[in-house]
C-alpha cells in the first residue's frame, strides 16, 4: 500500500486555490439550470495575450499612406490588401470603409464585427508607463497601477471589493482558470483558481485510493472523503483544510461537461469552455481572468499563406476560441450579460527585424467583445504609421487611449462600480467612449464600505466567533469554506 504524504507544496496548493467565497448565503451554492437563467449581473472576461501581441498584423492597414507605410516597413512581413490570403475588410454598419482589415486567420472576429459585437480601440496601453519589459509591463496591469509595483492587490480584487452596497451575493465571484493565482485577483479570498476543473483535486497517492469512484467496493472511503473529518477543529490548518475541502466539494458538484464538438480543440479553448460553464451555474461570477500565451514574436513570426505560419496559428487559435465562446453563451441569452476584454502588455515595433519578426513597441489595439458592446465600430484616436509622427515614440505606435479609460467604462457602465481611484490608485480624467451600453455613474473616490468588505477580512461587528467555536447568526449563513482563520497580524509585505 502507497503511503499518503500531502506535502506543504499540495497542502499551500490546495488551500491556496481554494479560496472561494464572499458574503453569499449557501443556498446559491448549487442552483439548478432555470436558476441560472434567471441572472440578472454582469461578468467580465479578461483575456491576457502574453507576449506583446502584434496588433499591426491582427488589426491591418489595407488601404491610404498608412498601406504604403505599413509595406514599407514590412516587405516580408505585411498581410496582403487583397486575395486569397488578404486581410478581411472591416467596414462600418453602413458599409462604409475604415481603412483597416483583419488577419485572414481572424474569421471569427471578423464574423462578431459583422454582428456588431466586436469593438476595436485603436493604439491602447499604459499611457503613464513605457517599458520594454514583459513582466514590468503585465504585472502593472494585472495590478492596475502602470509604474507602481507597491500593491498587494490584483485590479480584479479590488473591483469586487468596492462594488456598490446591495450588489447580489455571489458564492464564486471571480476565477482565475490558470495554474497559478493571477496577478489581477492577488490578495483575494473570495476567488478561485483552478487550471481546469478536472485537475481540480487532492491527487497524491495511488489512483485507487483517492476518493470515491464507480465500482468502489461497498464503504470505501477515499483520502478525499477522510480529509474532510479530520479538518474539523479550529486550528488554522483546519479551517483552511475546511475550506480547501469545500471548493473542492463546490467544483466537484457542477454539471462541468467535455468540450463540445462544434468548438476548436486545445487547452485555450478549453479554458475558455471552463467559463462560459462557470456562468451558467448561477455562483455569482462577476470576473474571470486567462492567459492566452506566446505571442513573444522575435523571430520566425510568419505571415498569412499555405504552410506553417506561427502567427497566423496563434490568431486562429484565438479568433475561433472567443468565437464559439460568444456563440455557445449567446445561444441561451447569456452573452448579453458578459463582456470580454482583450489585451496584451504592450505592441510590436513598426518595422520589422532582421529574424523574420517584429520587437517590443509600445501602444497596441485592444478588443472589446460581448452582447453589452456597440460594436462594428473603432474607438480611440489613430495616429497613423508616418514615420515623422512616431519618431518621438522611437519608432512604435504611440498610446493615444489608456486601457484603464477602457476597463473604467465597463466597470461603471455594466458593473455600476464608480470607485475608479480605489480600483485604478492614480488614474484620473476619466470619460467614456461609448464602447459598451449601460448607465454612466460619476466617478468618485470614497472608502470601502462595509458591505463591499471582502468576506476574509470581517469587521468586529460583522462576526463574533468564539473560543468554543460557537458562530453568530450572520456567520452562519456563510458555508465554512468561505471564512477565514484567525489573522497573523505579525505578517508584513515589503513595498518594491
């Protein structure tokens, strides 16, 4: 027989995953499917292209200065105007021209602009911050405070945290489908991260023995089903085993099914099945966040044609994903209610290199798609690829819009969320640009209310636990996989 050793690895693991929650009662726990339909909340979906996406080679100048421009600095690198492997044309709803097409590959964003529910906002990023680094450039995002390293929270986190007193409970208000915590849901205890709901799980020892499975001889219990008595003191490794075993119960218990057959294969696309799921279940998911690697093109980037092109994979590998996620949500209604931002830390260079890419530039375009959204339509202000005009930015497409007046828009607009300064430290004048449908609410700086308090950090009169372990009446309406332990207040963070 194997020996059973959870190692503090897969115990941090767990735990660390497992932290679901918010001030929810247990009765939204597992809603049935008519349930579900009946939401009334928004999510938003935010995709990470890690890499530096080449935006000029997704979102194409076909025609003008702009076209000659474009060859100029990338004679075997630009997408052709025209053809078989031509960019597709993306006209306005009247038929008009913009001047721009999408990569060939992109049949499915073009197939949503068509729809008009795909947006474009034209040279986007961090207009305070220019660095060439990826992990400098994402982690200022994923935190929403371009220049500043100092905080312990995630933008996510915070946005949940300072919703408006009345917002519905939610009992998995956002996720992170990654194998690790995301930087934009740091310093949450009401998210939950798993890289795919069947990895979701306690799996040391031997297969046989680690819980409950069809043809498992009469009484068996597994080391899943032991764990779970052993957690039931009041010492911290047992409130947070409590809590670990409860999300592990929680993702156990939903309907998740296989992929469907009608979507692309391949890890992303089951990522993005992973959500549209958690949607649907009725949990209160407000946000999720995934990471759509491999966008580092320094060399061996390739073009649009017969035969193996890198980049032109990559953009079909998203195209086709966000594709049947609109359409598998928007069958049942459910995609008027979700929005999904696209971004990637910063662009590639104008030009190309001498190795069959493009290098690190600065502003990028970045996609807004989703039932809320006034699609078919660019927004933002194009500078144009002249080079006297992108001298001052060393060559790169400048930033004209910074991506926070993007998220700040969809924060008031569809998650009636006005706390801009809290979410977004340092970030102000902000103005829509009518990218997504809902009501504007002035921005305003105030503290956290009480009823926005993430649920891990409880105020003096919101709980009143005992030695004995007796619970108050509002505690108890809160399953125990969603409290926290007792606080180590000897715990500090060094500020970078």
């Amino acid at each position: 027989m194997s020996n059973f050793k959870l190692t503090r690895r897969e115990f941090v693991k767990g735990c660390g995953s497992a932290a679901v929650v918010s001030a929810a009662g247990s009765s939204l726990i597992f809603a049935d499917g008519a349930a579900a339909a009946a939401n009334s909340y928004d999510t938003v979906v935010h995709l990470f292209l890690r890499g530096g996406m080449d935006g000029l080679n997704l979102v194409v100048p076909i025609s003008g200065a702009d076209r000659t421009f474009y060859e100029e600095a990338r004679p075997s690198l630009s997408i052709a105007a025209t053809g078989t492997y031509g960019a597709l044309p993306l006209t306005l709803s009247g038929g008009a021209a913009t001047g721009f097409g999408l990569h060939p590959s992109a049949t499915g964003l073009r197939d949503l602009w068509n729809d008009s529910r795909l947006a474009i906002v034209h040279a986007c990023g961090m207009s305070t911050a220019v660095t060439r680094s990826h992990f400098d450039a994402q982690l200022y995002i994923d935190l929403g405070t371009p220049g500043k390293f100092g905080s312990g929270t995630g933008w996510m986190t915070r946005a949940w945290q300072t919703r408006a007193s009345g917002t519905p409970a939610a009992v998995l208000p956002a996720l992170g489908v990654s194998g690790t915590q995301p930087a934009g849901l740091m310093g949450a205890t009401d998210a939950l991260t798993m890289s795919s709901p069947s990895d979701f799980g306690l799996n040391s020892g031997a297969y046989a023995w680690q819980k409950i499975r069809d043809g498992a001889p009469a009484g068996f219990r597994g080391i899943n089903e032991t764990l779970a008595d052993l957690w039931i003191g009041q010492s911290g490794v047992e409130i947070e085993g409590r809590r670990a075993n409860g999300a592990l119960n929680l993702i156990g218990q939903q309907s998740f099914a296989s992929l469907p057959a009608a979507w692309p294969t391949g890890g992303f696309a089951q990522q993005l099945w992973t959500i549209a799921q958690s949607i649907r279940f009725n949990l209160g998911l407000r946000y999720a966040t995934l990471d759509l690697g491999g966008w580092d093109t320094h060399e061996g980037q390739g073009t649009a044609g017969s035969g193996y092109h890198y980049y032109q994979n990559k953009i079909n590998e998203l195209s086709s994903a966000l594709y049947a996620f609109f359409n598998e949500l928007n069958a049942d209604g459910q995609m008027s209610r979700v929005t999904v931002i696209v971004q990637s830390e910063f662009g590639r260079r104008v030009r190309a290199n001498a190795n069959g890419g493009t290098d690190h530039g600065y502003g990028n375009p970045l996609l807004v798609l989703g039932g809320p959204v006034n699609g078919r339509r660019f927004f933002g202000s194009w500078p144009g690829l002249n080079p006297e005009t992108l001298s001052p930015t060393f060559g790169d497409v400048p930033v004209t819009t910074d991506y926070r007046r993007v998220f700040s828009e969809v924060l008031i607009r569809r998650m009636a969320n006005p706390n801009l300064s809290q979410v977004f430290p340092g970030y102000a004048g902000y103005a829509p640009l009518g990218i997504v449908q809902g009501t504007d609410i002035a921005a305003q700086s105030q503290a956290v209310a009480a009823s926005a308090r993430p649920l891990g950090i409880p105020s003096s009169a919101a709980t009143n636990s005992g030695l004995d372990g007796e619970i108050s009446p509002r505690e108890r309406a809160v399953p125990d996989w969603q409290r926290r332990g007792k606080v180590n207040r000897m715990i500090t963070r060094r500020e970078r």
